[in-house]
C-alpha cells in the first residue's frame, strides 16, 4: 500500500523518561546526546530535580525546546499554580497527566469524577495559556461495570482535554492501535511511539523493532492531525542507541522537512 505524506521531520520528539537513568547522573550530558540523536523537541518526565531556570538554560543550551511536560495527579492536586509556573519557566506549552491512581478507577463513579477534576485542571492550564492533557496505559481497557476505564473515560472528558495515546500499552490492552486512534481522532494531538518486542511477555522496544504496524500509525495520526510524534520507551536496552535508531526510524516515515512548529 502506498502511503501519503505523514508527519513532518519537526514532529518528532523524545520523551525524556527514557534516558532517566543517563539524566540522573548527568544531565547536562544526557541532554546533548539527545540533540546529538537528532532531536530538536523533548517532552519532560523522570529528570532529576532541577531548577526550572538551569533546566531551560541547559534545554536551550543544546538547541532542545520542550514541547509537553508530564506530572502526576498528586501534585496537581497539592498546587496546579506552582506547576504552571515551574512549565512557564521551562517553556512547556501543555501539561499531561500519564497516570490515573487506582482509587480513581475502582468505581465508573470514580472515573467519571476524575475526567471532571481533568476537565477543571484543564480550564485552569488554559487560563495559563497551556494545552491539558491526558496519557494512557493499559489499565483502562480492562473491564469496569459492564464496560471499561477508557469508554467511561472517553465518554466524559470534556473537550478541553486532550489525549496522548500511548500504541504499546493500547496493544499491550489487547486494542488495535490504528482502530483506537481512528476512534479517537477528534482529540489525539500527541503519540507515544514505542514498539511492541515480539513474545508472550510484553516489553517495549524502539519505533520500527518491534510488531506494531507503525506506518498506518502514522498515516492514521497524519489524517487525525496529530501535532506530536514522540519517541519513548520504558525500559530501553542502551537509551542512546534506542533513541537514535528510533529517530531514524520515524523521521523516514516523515514528509519534507517543514517549518517549526510554535505549539
């Protein structure tokens, strides 16, 4: 099958939860292999704790500009300001939240009262000028009350909430991933693009190693309007090879290179 133009080469990103072990030894140095790797975008997680101004200047150092930065319920929860000034400082445009806690997910009650508590964070971030987001594993696809985690939680995120679909774990959920971004294509702006090793057991891998059909991920992110295409894994073998072979990988499936993109 010949595929279109699908996303462009200043579309990918790294999230840099994958080279949290390098970064907490060294990440003034880890920063620079990443740029080194090709990236010019980086989605925040897993660094140590760093002032938000010596985080910037380092970032900006390298050439990297953030582009999303994760951060858990809880500390939304103790002070949603103090985490949009930390992003300010760092220039994040969106935040994502990339876990829901298991109290939040026993009930379809307690699922329902957690995409409003997203849908308030998010009214608060947009007041802030930034993007809200939320990120999947593969807890919500499991069975809830006659349905699921992730059909309750579709049905009742507001608008104001994005999605970053994650492919692994909607795999590693027993879902297609081409099926659920089609499904979801009016409010997906970001991809978490690991692989699948093949096995039993599941296990990440980097983009274009692994079973996951990513070229009609692509192209299906491409007719959604996807914003980002972001590299990660969890559990890399050698992060800097992973992440290198991964760029590589997704910037062949790119289009010309365009631009760059100011959200």
């Amino acid at each position: 099958m010949a595929y279109r133009q699908r996303m462009q080469h200043d579309q990918i990103a790294l999230q840099l939860y994958t080279v949290r072990h390098l970064a907490a030894v060294d990440l003034p140095g880890t920063l620079r292999a990443v740029a080194a790797a090709g990236y010019r975008s980086v989605e925040v997680a897993g660094l140590p704790e760093t002032a938000p101004r010596d985080l910037a200047r380092m970032l900006d150092d390298v050439g990297l500009r953030v582009v999303s930065a994760h951060e858990g319920i809880e500390g939304l929860r103790r002070d949603a300001g103090a985490v949009a000034d930390r992003l300010a400082e760092i220039g994040s445009p969106r935040v994502i939240v990339p876990w829901m806690p298991e109290a939040d997910r026993a009930t379809a009650d307690d699922v329902r009262r957690f995409a409003a508590e997203l849908g308030g964070l998010a009214r608060t971030f947009s007041a802030r000028g930034m993007k809200f987001g939320y990120h999947n594993h593969n807890f919500e696809f499991a069975s809830l009350e006659g349905t699921t985690i992730w059909d309750v939680l579709l049905a009742e995120l507001p608008p104001e909430v994005d999605l970053e679909l994650d492919v692994y774990w909607v795999s590693v959920g027993g879902r297609d991933p081409v099926t659920e971004l089609r499904a979801v294509s009016d409010r997906v702006q970001l991809l978490h693009m690991k692989d699948r090793a093949p096995g039993s057991e599941p296990h990440d891998a980097p983009a274009g190693e692994g079973t996951l059909a990513f070229p009609e991920i692509v192209e299906a992110g491409r007719a959604a309007g996807v914003e980002w295409y972001i590299a990660e894994q969890d559990e890399p073998g050698d992060a800097l090879a992973d992440i290198g072979r991964a760029f590589r990988y997704l910037e062949s499936l790119a289009g010309p290179a365009a631009s760059r993109r100011t959200n």
